[in-house]
C-alpha cells in the first residue's frame, strides 16, 4: 500500500506523450550519438548466427535491427518498449517486436543468449529489482549488456573537459546538472552509468567490463541537445530547475557550429557462468 505521507517520485522524466515526429527525431538522435560505442562493445561480445537475443527498451530499433543482422535466420531477436509505436514497422523481418513494461509485465519467455538495455534502467525506480529478473532469464554463459547514463559530478566534470570551448562546457554542464535533479525528483538513479558493475557482479556475473563513454555532439535544430532541451523544458520549468524563457541555451544548442559533450554513459557487460548460475549474493 502506498503510503500517503511519503513523497511520491514524479511521473517518467520522458513519457511518451511527446509529438511523434519530434519524439522520433530525439530516439535517431540518440542512436546516432551512442550506438558507435555500443557497437564496438559488442564486437566483443560478438553475438553469433543463432543466438536469441532480447533487446529492452528498444526505442528507435537500431541496435535491435543490428542484432537481428547477427543472429541471422536461425536466431530470435525480440524488441520491447513501453512505447513501441517508433518499433512497429521496423524494417528486419528478424526482430520480433512486443509492447512490454520490464518492471511489470512477465518477460518474453526465452533462454536468452545476449539481453541489452541501454537508457532503461536508471529510470526505473529500482534498477537492481529489474536485473533480477532478467539475469535468470539468459541461458549458461549467457551475456547481460547494460548502459545507463552517468551524470555523477565527477563524470561530467571529465565530460567539461573535452568541450572545445568555455561556452560549451558551461552549456551542457547547466543542461546536465538540471537532468540529474529533474531525475532524482522522478526518483529515477541519473548516477547509475557509474554503479552499473557493482549491480552485475551482486547479481553473480561473471567477466563484468566497464566502460564510460563522453562523445561529443554537434548543436542544430533538430540536434541532441535541442530536441532534449524541447522535451524537457515544461519539466525543468515547472520545477524551478531551468529557465527555459530565457533562450540563451536554446540558441547555443541550435547554432550548428558548436560542438558539446554528450551526456556521459556507462556501460557495463558480464556472463552467466558456463554451466548453471551463480545464486545471487546476499
């Protein structure tokens, strides 16, 4: 039962009432900002020709679509989201789409090869809950990629530092700064990039890597940093964190010729081992 005098979080920092067309254009935005570094850690993985794959949190579908390309003919790729209206006509006749809350609903039934979330878990309420449930769910030696954003004062602090410019740095230092309070009042975890291996070896994985990644952006109108900007604005306004009536940031993240740091992300990659599983710590 829900207690009525504990403060209850906010609603999704990023619900899904947002226009189509701009929402679209925020999930490919994203894509083209993180899936270079989520491709090249799973070349590592290496995902092989019949493995089955489940991809939460699909949003756009790339890393599904790439997944599917892996698999091959022989393998399964199911794609969930909570919003799957970007996924529905997704062109890989190997994904197999499935509207799915993770923290809810029971998981796609499967002995699961490779499970990737990226941008998924720190936004839950409780992460570490969900990894439970999915950790089970991967066949022997079965992979778990997870990324999560990381915007801990240390790693932005680090992300500043490879803006080219004063006014840039400034920029997405004010912008991130805000993303991680509007968070914390969600009660989403906008540090989780940092934890995200602590949380895998509680869960007996095996191998964990981890890996954080500051790519840099370009600004524009349809750019990161301006679609973000859009969709966060009423939140950031209506909590006092952003004076979005003020378009001083506005105008920096449209001008096409400048260039900022991403927000930071953690990724974190371990395996069940070989044969059976490791019960989870305690």
């Amino acid at each position: 039962m829900t207690d009525p005098d504990r403060p209850q979080p906010a609603p999704y920092v990023l619900d899904s009432a947002a226009r189509a067309d701009l929402e679209f254009d925020r999930l490919r935005t994203i894509e083209q900002v993180y899936d270079p570094g989520t491709e090249e850690i799973l070349t590592r993985v290496k995902p092989a020709p019949g493995w089955s794959c489940l991809e939460v949190g699909a949003g756009a579908g790339s890393i599904a679509r790439l997944l599917a390309s892996l698999a091959g003919e022989t393998g399964r790729v199911v794609a969930t989201d909570t919003d799957p209206r970007f996924l529905r006509n997704i062109a890989h006749p190997g994904v197999e789409v499935i509207e799915h809350d993770i923290t809810a609903g029971p998981l796609p039934p499967g002995s699961w090869d490779l499970i990737h979330a990226r941008s998924v878990l720190e936004h839950l309420p409780d992460p570490e809950s969900v990894l439970a449930r999915l950790i089970p769910s991967l066949a022997p030696h079965g992979q778990l990629f997870a990324e999560a954003i990381d915007v801990s004062r240390e790693t932005l602090a680090i992300a500043a530092e490879h803006a080219p410019d004063r006014r840039a740095a400034t920029a997405f230092l004010e912008f991130a700064t805000a993303v991680h309070r509007l968070m914390t009042l969600a009660g989403a975890h906008p540090e989780l990039g940092s934890t995200l291996p602590v949380l895998l070896a509680a869960q007996g994985l095996e191998g964990i890597t981890h890996q954080r990644r500051h790519p840099l952006v370009s600004g524009g109108e349809r750019g990161f940093y301006a679609l973000s900007l859009a969709r966060l604005a009423p939140s950031f306004q209506d909590h006092g964190l952003l004076d979005t009536a003020d378009d001083r940031l506005s105008s920096l993240f449209d001008d096409p010729s400048m260039v900022f740091p991403a927000l930071p992300i953690g990724a974190a990659h371990g395996h069940t081992p070989a044969v059976g599983r490791r019960q989870r710590r305690t």
